[in-house]
C-alpha cells in the first residue's frame, strides 16, 4: 500500500472518529497496527491531520466565533462567560499534559492500552447514560466556572489513548448536568485551543526530521490526511449532533466494546 494511499485511510479515520465518542487517536493506532504500519513512523502525521477536523468546527460554527469575538471586543458578559469557560476547561490539560507527556508518549504506542480503553469507556458510557439527569438547554456562556473545570478535568482522563477526547469531555458535562447538544458543543470548541497546542508541541519537537524529509512520512502525506480529514469531519460533526440529541450515545458505547474486544483478540493472536 502506498503513502498516499495510507494517508487517506488515516485521514478518513480521523474525520470519522475525531468527534464521535469512540476515540480518534485509538483508532488511528489500532489501524497503523493492525495493518501493519510502523506506529513511530505515522504518530506525528495521527496528531497533525487533527488539525484538519478541528478546522471542520471553525468553519461550521464560524458565527458562534465571530459573534464571541466581537462580544469580547465589547466586553459583553456572555461572550466573556464563554471565553472564561472555554479556557477554564482547556488549562487543566496544558498543565497535566505537559508534566504527564513522557508517560503519554508511552501509552500512544501501546494498541492494548487502546483496547482496554475503549472496552472500560464503553463500559463508563452507558453508566453515565443511565444515571444522568441532562437540565435543560443553554449556551456554553451560561454554564457555571465549576462545571467548565470539571470538563477540563474529564478531558485529562483522554490522555490515556482510547479513552476519546470528545467521549470524556461529553460524558464529563453529562455527568453533571448538561444537555447532550450543550455538552457536544463544548466539546467541539473545547477541542480547538486542545489540539492546536498538541500539534503545536508535537510539531516543535519533530520540526528537524520534517523540515528535512527524515522518514517516510513527509509534509505531503500530512498535507493529504490534513485535507481528507477536513471534508470528513465537516459532514460528520452535524450528523453527530442530530443523532444523540434524538438516539444518545449508548450505540457508541457499545460500538467501543466490540471494537475492543475484536482488536484486542486479534492482537493477542498475531
């Protein structure tokens, strides 16, 4: 199979997976793996084309950003509210990201750590579906400092790979009270300062071996997966709120512990 061709597997991968509860960086490593790619190789292209599906939510809620921007430009309370929440949500993984990355980059090349993670937040996923009480409707300005910090501290748990990013801070809100189209959302912007300074780190340390084309996977490969994630995700992200806010999210729990176990029982018998 050829880069190219890779590239835009991986790059479908990521825009199917990135927004749905269910894990993109578990399964961009089960597929290097099971497929048989070099997971060192491909893991700087798995956390660049993430860029590709965040992009996707800025040009979808491109008027929830703008009228934010100029209603901190005004110094309006709900536009600073959203602000504060987004940023009360995001500073916990800067500061547990940074002093937790060696153990990180461990786990990121452990496929089992991805079964076993998938299964178990499967497993979390129906729980909090069955015990939680969603309140009602409202704007990510409107949510409490608490609730914001807590969001933050659920996304910390996604460092661990299959754990889902997106799974975690949904379930997180869920968990303490958000509407399921509230919590998604969050998630959503929550994801755009989260993975620009993932890529940003991740593209500092390993600037040298891509500047000069050490390795097989180079800025072209990049470039392809970037793209193919983008169109994914922007079809994606609005058939994905459509379908919790009338389904929920038990079918992606269940989803995880299927693709858990089959993976993790495959591996096992290589």
């Amino acid at each position: 199979m050829t880069l190219t061709i890779t590239a835009i597997l991986l790059g479908i991968v990521e825009g199917l997976t990135e927004f749905l509860p269910v894990s993109s960086t578990g399964h961009l490593i089960l597929a290097t793996e099971l497929f048989g790619f070099n997971a060192d190789t491909w893991k700087v292209f798995n956390v660049v084309i993430q860029l590709g599906a965040i992009l996707a939510v800025v040009v979808l809620y491109w008027r929830t950003f703008w009228a934010v921007g100029w209603g901190i430009l005004r110094l309006e309370p709900l536009s600073l509210a959203f602000l504060r929440n987004i940023l009360l949500a995001f500073t916990p993984s800067v500061v547990i990201g940074l002093a937790m990355k060696p153990y990180i980059d461990i786990m990121l090349g452990s496929p089992m750590v991805v079964c076993w993670a998938l299964v178990l937040g499967g497993i979390a996923i129906l729980a909090i579906e069955r015990t939680a009480r969603p309140g009602p409707a409202t704007g990510i300005g409107q949510l409490p400092a608490r609730q914001a910090i807590g969001v933050g501290l659920f996304q910390c748990v996604a460092m661990i790979p299959g754990v889902s990013r997106s799974g975690a801070t949904i379930m997180g809100a869920l968990a303490m009270g958000s509407e399921r189209r509230t919590a998604a959302e969050f998630s959503f912007f929550l994801a755009v300062p989260t993975m620009l300074g993932a890529t940003t780190l991740e593209l500092h340390e390993n600037q040298a071996a891509l500047m000069h084309g050490a390795g097989p996977v180079g800025w072209s490969e990049i470039a392809i997966g970037f793209c193919v994630s983008f169109v994914v995700a922007l079809a994606v992200i609005k058939g994905f709120v459509a379908y919790i806010s009338r389904a929920g999210f038990a079918p992606f729990a269940w989803y995880r512990i299927v693709i858990g176990l089959v993976a993790g029982a495959l591996l096992m018998l290589r």
